[in-house]
C-alpha cells in the first residue's frame, strides 16, 4: 500500500506539467491508490478524453519501466521518489494530530476490520534505516498491482455514448490485462470481524471485565498534548454471525 502511494505521488509529480495544459483545455485526471489497487479517473469534454486517458495510462507503464532503472540511471525520478517519500510520511504523522473524532473512528475501524494497518507501522516502514525503500522495489509493487492479475470496472458517466465508453474500456484492457484476470471468488473482498459477545470476553481478558457492561474497550491518549477534546464510538453489531 505504502509503495503504492508512493508511485501514485511521483506519478503525479511527473504529470504536472502536462496536467497544467490539459486544466487549460478544460480536462484534469486522477490516478489515486486504493485498498484494492488504484483508481483512474479523467474529466472534461467526451471528445478528448480517450486521448486523455491514452497518455496518462502510457506513461504510468513507462514511469515503472524508468523507476526499475535506479537512481544511477534515472537521477531526476529518484529525486522526485524522496520527495514523495518525505510527503507521504509527513502526511502519514500528521494523520495523528487529527481530531479526536477522526481518530477515533479510525481506531474504531481499525478494530473490527480485517487485514488492516494501523496509521503507526506505516510510519516505521518509511522511516526505517534498516530497511529503506526504493525507487526500485516500489516500481515493481505497482507493476505487480497493474499488470498482475487483477480485474478492471469501468463506470462512464455524462455525455458520452456507447461507443466511446468502449472506447475507454479497450484503452484501460489493452494497457493493463496482461494476465489472466481474476475469478469473482478472488477478488479481494473486506471482511469485519465479530465483537466478542461477554462470554467471550470473559475467556479472552479475564475476570476483571465481568461487571463490565462493555467489556470490550480501547483506550488511547491524544497524540497532541496541546488537543482539550475527547470523543467516544460506540460500536453496536446486528446480523447473522455468518456475515461477520
């Protein structure tokens, strides 16, 4: 995820200058990382955007073949790397000044969902000295994520008609389907673990949490010293247990 992002901000980086004239035209793109890959969008007048679209998803396949050259080679993405690096991770820390609202949803979420990272070991992994990322090792994460096996959706929307929303479609199979695409049954799915009823509870922290209404808690102190508020989620699951 992490290498992921990275590669999206140095994509990003490298489109500027082109970005900038296709804004004057009216036009903008996104290319943004997701739990379950990355997400491409492009807006503007219908007529231009297969054109739009050709060029962004061209260069985020030449930018991974100039990425896996290294530093030594590639000098000028290698510098855009660590600034995308020292982006990320001050964006990452500053994630932990939010409100104690937004983190505490965040903890919330962080609790129940499966397979997830918490806010913390994403900043150990970029600021490890041990074990530093590359230009390299990210270029081959994205690589992995675009032309592995995958799946692709496409959703057109505004005044486009079929013919050019196949238009799009073949632009996105023919830069990216290079392997056999995912069945429905591997495709990533998010999955929410079950809170433990009180028995359960008693088995997992002991006596101490009997005569306790909520016996499952957690607890955290703001990360800024300076944050005078407070915040409480309340996380209340109903369903089948098959579901969770």
């Amino acid at each position: 995820m992490t290498l992921n992002r990275l590669y999206a901000k140095v994509l990003r980086d490298d489109l500027s200058e082109y970005v900038y004239f296709a804004s004057i035209a009216g036009m903008s793109y996104r290319v943004t990382c997701i739990p379950t890959g990355f997400r491409v969008s492009v807006t503007g007048y219908s007529e231009k955007l297969p054109h739009l679209l050709e060029v962004v998803t061209e260069r985020m396949l030449s930018l991974i073949d100039e990425m896996k050259e290294g530093p030594e080679k590639q000098a000028r993405l290698a510098q855009k790397f660590e600034k995308a690096r020292q982006s990320l991770l001050r964006q990452t820390k500053n994630f932990r000044m939010e409100s104690p609202y937004e983190t505490c949803s965040y903890i919330s979420r962080m609790t129940v969902e499966d397979n997830v990272w918490h806010v913390q070991q994403y900043v150990e992994e970029m600021e490890d000295p041990k074990n530093p990322l590359t230009m390299e090792e990210c270029a081959s994460a994205a690589e992995e994520s675009l032309l592995g096996r995958g799946r692709a959706e496409a959703l057109c929307m505004g005044n486009i008609n079929e013919a050019e929303a196949k238009e799009v479609a073949n632009i996105i199979e023919e830069r990216f389907r290079k392997a056999r695409p995912l069945t429905d049954d591997e495709i990533p799915s998010f999955k929410s673990l079950k809170v433990p009823t009180k028995e359960e509870a008693l088995k997992i922290y002991g006596p101490e949490v009997a005569d306790l209404a909520t016996p499952t808690k957690i607890e955290q102190v703001v990360y800024s010293a300076e944050e005078e508020n407070n915040a409480i989620q309340l996380i209340l699951q109903t369903g089948s247990e098959h579901e969770l």
